[in-house]
C-alpha cells in the first residue's frame, strides 16, 4: 500500500486484488442481498480509493480495510432500507397488543431527567454528537453535514462524549 500510496500502478492493483475477498466477507456478514453486498463493495473501494493518501504505512492495513468496508455495509444498508427486519403492518393489533417492555409511567419520565441530566454534563459539541448520532438516530455523514464537521471530527466527539458518559453512568 505505502508503494501505492507513492504512485505504483502495479502495487495498487495488487492491493485491490488481495483484499477484495476480505471487503466481499465483511459486507456479506452484515448483508444478505448478494446485490448489496456488491454495492457495498464498490463503495468501499471507492472509499478506500479516495481516503488512500489517509492509510498511514506504520499500522497494520487490514483494520483500516475493515473498519471502511463495515461502515460502507452499514451505509448501503441504511440506504437500501433494510436496516429494520420487522415492519408491523397492522396498527389496530399494534395498538391493542400489550407492550411489556414499556416503562411505568413514573420511570419513564426518570430515564428522560436521566437522559437530560447525563447530557447536561457534556460540553456543548459532544452533546450535540450525541443528539444527533445516538437519539435521533443520525448517520455520520448526515451529521457531519449538519454540523459542519468532517466525519473524524464527529466519531472522535461522539467518542469522547460516550467515554464520559461511561465513566459518569459508573461512578
């Protein structure tokens, strides 16, 4: 990759080639769509195409290489619409079932003061990483755009905001 990186035609071409089963084996674990899967792929090694000059020589290439071709799958899989494997298609049953998993009316409104009282504890962009990311269920690219940051900026504040909310939720 390092000779790649520096312009070797040759050398790229035989990198592409030595991790495509590895690309094709981690979108196929997360995708049953064997036409997914090769859209995954292909993003992936576009990815890996334009971000090439980011892949540092001194570090092992293979998680570099996998941590892009899951966030792909993921990404072609929140696209295609198939990240839900159950739709419930009838609303009077919905309505009427009993949702056992659902909290007291009383703990509820405790897991939100929780929730809120956590958060509030978070310096402002961390918050905002969070918000986005993890309740309203944002991809990172859609929340880079939003906040006007690169995606390692957002990964990086929703690491440490998540790290922080470890250490406060065990202490």
């Amino acid at each position: 990759m390092r000779r790649a990186q520096d312009g070797d035609q040759a050398a790229y071409r035989m990198v592409l080639r030595a991790i495509l089963p590895s690309i094709r084996r981690i979108a196929g674990r997360r995708i049953s769509d064997e036409d997914l899967v090769e859209d995954a792929v292909q993003d992936t090694l576009m990815t890996i195409h334009r971000l090439r000059h980011t892949y540092d020589p001194a570090r092992p290439l293979m998680p570099w290489v996998g941590a892009i071709a899951m966030s792909r799958a993921i990404d072609v899989l929140r696209r295609s619409g198939r990240t839900r494997r159950f739709e419930i298609m009838d609303d009077e049953a919905m309505e009427a079932a009993p949702d056992h998993a659902a909290a007291e009316p009383g703990e509820a409104w405790g897991n939100e003061r929780e929730v809120a009282r956590l958060l509030g504890r978070l310096p402002q962009r961390q918050r905002m990483m969070v918000e986005m990311v993890k309740l309203k269920e944002m991809s990172l690219d859609d929340a880079a755009g939003a906040s006007r940051m690169s995606v390692s900026a957002v990964k990086s504040l929703l690491h440490r905001a998540l790290a922080r909310l470890r250490e406060d939720g065990n202490a």
